[in-house]
C-alpha cells in the first residue's frame, strides 16, 4: 500500500519533505541558490540524462564544470549544448578530461590531470552508470558494471577528497558529494546501512556504503559532506511525462542537493 501511495504521489507531482516532487525542474531546484560562479563542479556522466541536465544547470547558474568522459565525441557535443544554453558563453567553464571508470588507472590519470588544472573543487556529482548486459571483465579484472559504477567512483571520490577538503579550508565553502541511483538499487535502497554494501545490485555511480554511512558527528560541520538522490517510484509505463519537467526528474534533485549544499564551512576545519 506504501509502494502503491508512493507511486501515485509521484505521478500527481506532490511535493516531498524536500519540496520538491516529480514536476519540479532543475531550474525551479534551483532558483534560490544565485550565483555558483565561485563553485567548480565534476559531473560524471553529463553527456546524457541526469548528468546532462544538473551540468546543464549548474552552467546557467554560473558554475564552472568539469566534465570526465570516456566518449570525448559525446563530451564535446554535450558540451556545445550547454554553451548554446548560456546568455554569456564561456568555453573556458567547461573543461572535458578524458575518464573511463571501469579502469583504475584510467581514474588515476583523470585525477591526475584535473589537480593539474590548480583548480577548487565543491561539488562531486557521481551520476555516471553503465548496465553490462553480457558478461564482461575490465582491464582489471573486475566484472565490468561493478567495475564501472562502484569501484570506479569509490577510487574517484577517494582520490578528490583531499582537494575537496583543502577547498572548503580555503574557502570557507563546505563542498558535498552527490551520488545518483537508478531503479536496480531498489534492492539496496530498502537495505540498513550495514547490509547495503552486500546487496547483490549495484548502485547506479554511486559509492552507496559511503554515503549510508556518514561519520559520527563532530562539534563543527564537516568541510566535505556526502549525498544520495534515490531514483523515484516506478510509474506506470502508460504515464506520460509533464511538459514542463527536465528531462529527467531526479535532476531536479540532485542538482538540488549540490546547489544548496555549497553553505559557508565551520572556521578551523
């Protein structure tokens, strides 16, 4: 009955705890979070769906992006629609690295290369997630979904937490990592914080024991705190969306929780 109330609260777009529900834009998560321009952003997998639409309105909102991808045809082209969508466009906001997450090394070079750039980084939004419908083993010799959409991410947000951290000290900015799921982390969406590291699906980009698991809490706020945007109810097939929703509703949200997030840091991190 939960499930079934649920769903109907997703399909009549009522709004949430949040306030937001599932006709709520990235535009309209957004329009109390002003300018960004003092904020740098990494978004995976921004060449399409979620990823493409928060990139898309964390650039209107001023935010400098840096966008990884394996594809870096699909990277540019993603890149030239957020430009055409800006007032004042500005190529030197969007930087593309080459990143393939189902390679380690691929992760290290990606981190490498961007701490090169000498820029801050507030906001990590791992989003990207890719479903291998055959059987298949990466250069590591990791199965290749689990490779791509845990480890991958896991090794990423491990090796930007530290530049992320020196942010917030430096600016005063508390950063914030945002993961994104997709509906075959049902399973572990239901889980407790200790049995959703083992739950057999996978979360869609998303390191979710680390984010069911936040630290214990301290005196002062955290500088970097972490995330997760669920995916909604499943709809049924029939429902046709709003004309005035993004493209992909969870955008809202999780462009939500990364705008919003970026409040002054505690002094003495």
């Amino acid at each position: 009955m939960s499930a079934m109330l649920s769903s109907l609260r997703y399909l009549a777009g009522s709004s949430g705890p949040s306030g937001y529900g599932s006709r709520t834009t990235a535009e309209e998560a957004t329009l109390y979070a002003g300018d960004l321009s003092h904020i740098t952003a990494i978004v995976t997998g921004a060449t399409s769906g979620i990823g493409a639409e928060t990139a898309r309105v964390l650039a209107r909102r001023g935010a400098r992006l840096v966008l990884p991808a394996r594809n870096l045809k699909a990277a540019e082209e993603a890149r030239a629609r957020i430009l055409a969508g800006l007032a004042v466009p500005d190529g030197d906001r969007v930087e593309l690295l080459p990143l393939d997450l189902s390679s380690l090394g691929s992760v290290r070079r990606f981190v490498a290369r961007f701490l090169a750039l000498r820029l801050p980084l507030h906001l990590l939004i791992n989003n990207a997630g890719q479903y291998a419908e055959r059987f298949a083993v990466s250069e590591d010799g990791v199965e290749m979904t689990f490779a791509a959409n845990y480890l991958g991410h896991f090794l990423l947000t491990k090796l930007l937490l530290p530049a992320m951290a020196d942010t917030a000290r430096a600016t005063g900015v508390q950063g914030r990592i945002v993961g994104t799921c997709s509906l075959f982390d049902g399973a572990a969406s239901s889980s407790t914080p200790d049995d959703a590291a083992s739950s057999s699906t996978v979360p869609r980009g998303c390191p979710i024991a680390v984010a069911r698991r936040p630290p214990p809490l301290k005196p002062t706020p955290s500088p970097v705190v972490v995330a997760l945007c669920p995916p909604p109810p499943s709809p049924s097939p029939s429902a046709a969306p709003s004309r005035r929703q993004s493209p992909s509703p969870p955008a809202a949200v999780a462009v939500a929780l990364a705008a919003h997030a970026v409040t002054p840091a505690a002094p003495n991190l």
